[in-house]
C-alpha cells in the first residue's frame, strides 16, 4: 500500500482524534475530559492533538459540529404545512433531543451539557454566540415567512428560540421539570401573538457603495444549510465577521440572491461553533419546513478566508463587514462598513440604474 500524503494523514488524525474526543467528552465531560487521554485514544501524541485543535474548548466544539453536521437526516416534512403546525413541527424536534428523567447522566446528556456554561464563561465565545443566535432567529423566521406571507417573522423566532433553549438548559439542570407538549404547543401559539416586527426599509447606517469592475474567481464552499457544496454565482456575497454575522438579513430584505461568508479571526474555535450554531438548526428545519426549490441564501463558514479573499477582503477578524455584487461573472459594485449589505444590494452594476 503506498503511503499516504502529508495532507491524507492529516486528514485521517484529525479524524481519530475526533472520535477519540467524542468518547473521553461522552464518557468524562468537557471539564473532566483530559487532552493526553485523547491522544492515548487516537493513537497519537499530545503534540499531534494540538496540531489539528488549538485548545480543549476548540475540540469540544469541533466534535458537537461534526455530530450534528452528521446526525441522520430526517424524513421529508410535510410539503404545504401552515407556519403554526410547521412551528409545532420544529419544537417537537427540539425537544425530542431533550435528556429525560431517567437519563440525565447518559452519555448524550454528559457530552452536550457543558456547551452552554462553556460559551458563557468568556467574552470571547459570548458575543459570537449572541450573533449566531440571531442568525438562527432569522433563518426561522424566514422559513416562517415562507409559509406566513404578511410581515417579518423573526420576533416569533427569537420567542420560540428562547422557549426551546430555556427547556434545553432546564432538562440539564432539573431533570423532569416541564411537558413537552406544553412547551410545543406554546411555541404553537406564539403566531397569535402579532408580535411587533416592522422592518426599516433602509439602516440608519448605510455604506456608500463603489462600482467597480473586477475578477470573481470563487473557491468552492459547503453550504450550511444543506450541506451541499456551491460555488457562488451572480447575487450578492457578504463577507461577515462574527460580531456582525446578522447583517446579511439587510440583503436578504431586498430580494437578492445572497451567499454569506462568516470569517472570524480565531478559525480554530469559532468556526466550529458557527458550524454547530447552524447545524442544531438545520437538523430542526429539515423535520418541520419544506426544502426551497430555489434556494435564495447560502452560508459558508469560511474558516480558511479563501471565499473571503476572492471578494477582495484580504484581512478579516470578526469586525469585518463587506458585501459585493456580482453580475456576469464580474464583481460589480462593492461596499464597506456598517450597512455594506444593503447597500450592495440595492445598487446595480456599471451602465445599470440602481432603482433608487
């Protein structure tokens, strides 16, 4: 057998060091899990865990995205359900994956519940996960949207969102407390509500965008929402960094076609919580909404900045807020700073009106 490549191998231990990681964080827990029992598992050094994952906390989320990237998909949902069934639908798989009663200390409850403190206890890993959880409000609300024509639907996302994360941290810390049903039935109900949630048809912010007209060559990427690979064509590509991960919905309120490339300036750790953010979502949707027949939105994490540098964006951190446009394989018009989505997507390319 001929032996393998540097990037092969790399592949492969990176790989035995997940699933090694899977079992030490199932079995012990994020706290108690220890790295040099991990690379005992994997067959490898200490050194060799610390070459694919900067740190414990990065593993531990590197594992949680790979199981749920990887969960089996579900049965295809219903295909013209109301928003109000199709929100009863997502609860419902949201609490199926709640911990019981009886097995609070499984192994599935031991690997998941240290997540949340974890996430909590830095500023660091904080406020990208504030912004990841407004990008999974928006995603519901607009499948919602979809089934609800009317208005935005996003302040009943972020009300079911914390209905199901407040059971979520409740079946970890008191076990048996709360129906399930009730819990579905009350996010069931929150379309009653007519909660407020007016758009403003402009940021009070906006970016003045630049036509221009240059080269767009973009590497391939793996859309979170499906899953599949893509490589982007003509609409509008936001470069997002994770302090400002929502303000792709500023695109997608016009009607564009849009690609979002989350970048962060700590791959290592945020990628893979973005990638789970996601996931957890998806793995919900995908039992509760009907698949879009032309899909509109793609989200790449673009964890290496190669999606990122063919829009031009050399250097992210996750500040970073640029949106281009392209039109005939050309990049078109580009923008930057607070409102650069908007902006890019109003505006047309050379010899065009903007509309406006």
């Amino acid at each position: 057998m001929a032996g393998l490549s540097r990037a092969e191998t790399q592949v492969r231990n990176r790989a035995k060091v997940l699933s090694a990681a899977r079992d030490e964080f199932a079995r012990r827990g994020f706290r108690d899990a220890k790295i040099d029992v991990i690379a005992e598992r994997a067959e490898l050094t200490r050194g060799a865990v610390y070459s694919n994952f900067p740190g414990k906390r990065a593993l531990y989320f590197a594992v949680l995205a790979d199981l749920a990237e990887h969960a089996p998909r579900p049965a295809t949902p219903p295909s013209h359900p109301s928003a109000p069934d199709a929100l009863a639908a997502f609860a419902r798989a949201w609490v199926a994956r709640l911990p019981l009663a009886t097995d609070n200390d499984s192994e599935d409850a031991r690997l998941t519940r240290d997540l949340l403190p974890e996430i909590l206890a830095d500023e660091h890993t904080r406020r990208p996960f504030a912004q990841l959880m407004r990008i999974d409000a928006i995603l519901l609300g607009l499948a919602l949207e979809r089934l609800h024509p009317g208005g935005r639907l996003v302040r009943v996302a972020e009300a079911a969102l914390t209905t199901l994360h407040g059971a979520s941290q409740l079946a970890a810390a008191a076990p048996g407390f709360g129906e399930p049903f009730h819990i579905v039935t009350a996010c069931e109900r929150l379309l009653e509500l007519e909660l407020d949630d007016d758009w403003p048809a402009e940021p009070p912010i906006t970016s003045q965008p630049r036509r221009v007209d240059e080269p767009w060559h973009p590497p391939a990427g793996t859309d979170l929402l499906t899953g599949e690979t893509v490589r982007p064509g003509d609409g509008v590509v936001t470069v997002l960094g994770l302090h400002r991960a929502a303000a792709f919905e500023e695109a997608v309120r016009t009607g564009a076609d849009v690609t979002v490339a989350l970048v962060t300036s700590d791959p290592g750790e945020l990628a893979p919580l973005t990638r789970l953010a996601v996931a957890d979502l998806r793995g919900c949707l995908d039992q509760a909404f009907p698949a879009l027949q032309e899909p509109r939105l793609r989200i790449v994490c673009d964890a290496s900045g190669t999606l990122a540098a063919a829009a031009g964006v050399t250097a992210v951190s996750d500040a970073t807020e640029t949106a281009v446009r392209v039109e005939g394989g050309r990049i078109v018009v580009r923008a930057e700073g607070f409102g650069a989505c908007h902006a890019v997507a109003v505006e047309s390319g050379p010899g065009r009106s903007s509309g406006r």
